[in-house]
C-alpha cells in the first residue's frame, strides 16, 4: 500500500471477491491462456471505442483522473457501461474508507467532527460499514488514515500526541477538491 497521502489520492482502489474454492497456479493460468483471445479482442474493441466516442463524450470534470474517466467514458459502451458508471466509479468519495468516515461524521447529530481513539474510530467505521474489511487492531487503522484520499473528499483530520485521539471533521466545500457524495448511494449521478 503506498505510504504517501498523495500518492493515494492518485490510486484507484479496486475491491476483488474472495474466491470460493482455492486453484493451482497451473489452474489459474491455464484458464487465463484460454481466455486471452477473448480479452484481447474485448481490449482492441474498448480502445476502437474509445478513439472514435472520445471528441464527443464530454470530460467528467468532478472527479479524479480527468483523462482516464473520460478515455473510460468514451469506452463505456464497449465494457457494457455507461458513462454515469464510469464517472461513479472515479468519484472522489468512492474510497470505501472515506465514504465510512462520511458516514460517521453525518452521525455527529450536525456537529460533523468526531473525536475519539483509534479503537473507538475502528468501533464506529465498523458499525458505518460492516461490509468492509476493516483493519484488525487501532494502530493499523491508524496507518490507514494516513493512506486514504480525506482532503479530496472534504475530511480533514488531526491526532493529538499526548492522549493520542484522531480528531476528524469537515473542511469547507470551497477547500475540497471533490465535492463530497453520499457513498452509500447508487454508483450513478442523479440530474
């Protein structure tokens, strides 16, 4: 996981299934060499795609990677989606992290800070998000903060060195980068 803030901010984060049963390397392999024509084919259909949408499909300008959300959007027919998929899925807020810390300050009975340990934190995004797979001790949710895009999303947060609390509120909407959504909605932009 990268360890710079920054450089998190510019990651896309992808959440893969657990697989049912384990296979063999040679398994996995063997299947990939199979599918190989078919995924290459898929690939040259989106670029095709792409390229000829690309001047006519307009920018996604409220979201991360500008050009790679609009190469994708220009793709989206190609890869069975549309571009409102595409534009949900490089939202600022699609951080699973971030769209629980959301959660959590929107719980704050309007104050929208939250102060408190690490284990308390742990307690609340475990409660805001049961799906996700959180960290299994406070001190590793700690060094998850550190890597997850808070500030793009409008989520700014301190920790205090004596008693060691994590102080986390919102920052003002002409600050943020991306202007925050609620993360629990559909992937789709409502008009």
């Amino acid at each position: 996981m990268p360890a710079s803030a920054s450089l998190i901010d510019r990651c896309l984060t992808v959440g893969l299934k657990v697989p049912e049963a384990r296979q063999s390397p040679k398994h996995l392999f063997d299947r990939v060499d199979q599918l190989r024509p078919a995924l290459l084919g898929a690939l040259c259909t989106a670029v095709g795609t792409a390229l000829a949408r690309l001047d006519d499909v307009p920018a996604l300008q409220s979201t991360r990677f500008v050009d790679a959300a609009h190469w994708a959007a220009a793709a989206s027919p190609a890869l069975g989606l549309t571009s409102q998929d595409i534009a949900g899925a490089f939202r600022a807020d699609a951080h699973p992290v971030a769209g629980a810390i959301l959660k959590c300050l929107e719980n704050t009975a309007g104050k929208e800070e939250w102060e408190g340990s690490a284990t308390e934190l742990l307690s609340a995004l475990r409660q805001a998000a049961p799906d996700y797979t959180w960290p299994r001790s406070p001190r590793a949710l700690s060094q998850l903060l550190r890597g997850t895009p808070l500030h793009g999303v409008g989520i700014d947060y301190s920790r205090t060195t004596p008693n060691r609390k994590i102080h986390l509120w919102k920052i003002n909407d002409a600050n943020c980068v991306f202007r925050p959504l609620n993360p629990f909605q559909s992937s789709t932009f409502e008009t």
